[in-house]
C-alpha cells in the first residue's frame, strides 16, 4: 500500500461512500463547508469504490467554491477484499471503510476526522478537530442506542442467537459493559496513538474472527475502549435521541442526552430524512435546499 499524502496542514475530515449516497454526501458535505471556520484549511477525502464520473463531479463542485478546500476520491476497491465481511442486507461494504485509516494507507497522517455520509455540520468543524483528546487515540460520542436498548431489553442478532444488548457486549464483543460503548458515525482520531496501540492486521482479524451486529463499530469498540475518550453526544446527535424524548415511557432514558444546540446530526438507522419522515428530518432538508439553490445560482 503506498501512503496517501496531505496536501497541507490542515483539517482532516474523510468520508466513506457508495455511488448510490453520493447526494448525501452532497448535502453533508456542503452543510460542513457551509458553516467552517474560512480562516482554516479543509483537506478532504472521500473514500470508494465505485463512484460514477458523474457523481464525482458533483461533489466536487460543491468544494471548488471554496479556495481553502482540497477534495480527493480514494478509490479502495483492489484494497476492500481485506475488509470484506457479512455485513447483511442493510450495510455496504463501503460501511467498514473507515477501518482502512488505521492501515498504512494513511501512515502520513496524524489526526482525522471521520465522517458517515448521513450526517448533516451545523456548527464549525474544525472545533471537533481541535478537540484534546487527552492522552487517547480516539474520541467518539456514547452511542445512545445502545443505552436505548438496554433498557427496552430488545433483541439483537449474532449467528442466528438473540442477546440483549449487555450479554452480546460482554459476551460477544467480551467489553465490561455497554456505559463506554460508542457511535462510530463520527469520530476524531490520533492516528499516531492507533497505530502504536493496533495493527491493521489485527483490525482485520478482528473483523473476520468475530459475528458482529455492528461490524466495523464493534471492531472500533473491540480494540479501543480503553482508548477513546468519550465526547459530548452535540458532536454526534443521533435523531433516535428527539425520537425518544416524545415517549413517556423512554424519555428519562434519553434525558442525560438531549441537547437544544448541536453541531452534527446523525441519522441512525434505515429511515433517513430521504426516504422517510424522521425526528430532525428538517435540518436535512434545510440544507438541502440551500444546496440546491445555491448550485442554481440564487445564493
């Protein structure tokens, strides 16, 4: 593998993508560009497999407005074997991507942000980048989920066997406990401090080795948590939290999370605000108009 080089010293931020979600990346893409700091550098990645010319050009428009962003498309389609895995009906093998910046590829990087293509930036993103991390390789947001789960006690699956949220953590993925668990939607890594602690062998192995209901994020949970310092759910607000809170029943289980500013939405989980009517569907939507009204010239 030969490294991918930065082209500047700037803010990090890569994405993992399929052709069929290259229009929102589009929308996130735009939302991040939309509201970052103009006096930083902007060194962007999108990593695929299969992106159409055509797609490739569209994103690529939205980051030619602005002279402090350097985009790229990183084809991995004759590294992804490596990473392939069961990923059932729901996920792409563009899912476990992510996993691809502990390996070599990225050896001349220090710091990255990642980024799932379902998200929309609502606030400055090189604040995220900026963040210390204290002494850990990675920082990520507790994954509300997960704690929705434990406490609704409903099944998931691994090899055919149901578990409830706690065993398959301790039992399956053998953490202490669902409480440090994290969404790997968005993440902000040393990747330094990763690879002294991991290799991507071993990333590999672990992926393989195991049947996992959240594939790569368990990979991510698996290897380092006792490494991650865990940051404020703004920086990850996943819209299982505003759906929860309109449930008498459920709203003390995402009390602790709920928050009335925040600077990324994530849309968790098969209905997306593209598809569906969902919790905080119109942020999305927002900016997507804006989007579009400003590649028709009226912004």
């Amino acid at each position: 593998m030969e490294a991918i080089q930065p082209s500047f010293a700037p803010v990090n931020i890569c994405y993992a993508c399929s052709d069929h979600y290259t229009p929102y990346l589009g929308v996130s893409l735009y939302s991040l560009l939309r509201n970052a700091n103009p006096k930083r550098l902007y060194d962007i990645l999108v990593l695929h497999r299969e992106i159409q010319a055509s797609n490739r050009v569209m994103i690529r428009q939205i980051a030619r407005r602005y002279p402090n962003v350097k985009l790229r498309f990183v084809n991995l389609n004759r590294y992804d074997e490596a990473l392939r895995s069961d990923l059932g009906s729901y996920y792409t093998i563009e899912t476990n991507y992510r996993l691809f910046l502990l390996s070599e590829l990225f050896a001349s990087y220090r710091r990255m942000i990642y980024l799932d293509t379902d998200t929309v930036v609502t606030g400055d993103i090189s604040r995220l980048f900026d963040l210390p991390l204290e002494g850990c390789a990675l920082g990520a947001a507790p994954d509300v989920g997960v704690q929705i789960l434990k406490h609704t006690k409903r099944a998931v699956f691994c090899g055919n066997m149901p578990y409830n949220i706690t065993d398959y953590v301790k039992q399956v993925l053998h953490l202490p406990g669902t409480d440090g668990y994290f969404n790997a939607g968005v993440l902000l890594l040393d990747l330094a401090a990763c690879r002294e602690l991991v290799t991507f062998e071993q990333v590999c192995r672990t992926l393989h080795s195991n049947q996992l209901y959240y594939n790569d994020q368990d990979v991510l949970n698996i290897l380092f948590h006792e490494h991650v310092k865990l940051l404020d759910v703004s920086w990850n607000y996943t819209n299982n939290i505003a759906m929860e809170r309109r449930d008498p029943e459920r709203q003390a289980i995402v009390a602790p999370y709920l928050r009335d500013n925040y600077s990324i939405v994530h849309y968790i989980s098969a209905n997306k605000p593209w598809n569906a009517e969902v919790p905080l569907g119109d942020v999305y939507h927002n900016y997507q108009k804006e989007k579009e009204a400003y590649e028709n010239g009226k912004k």
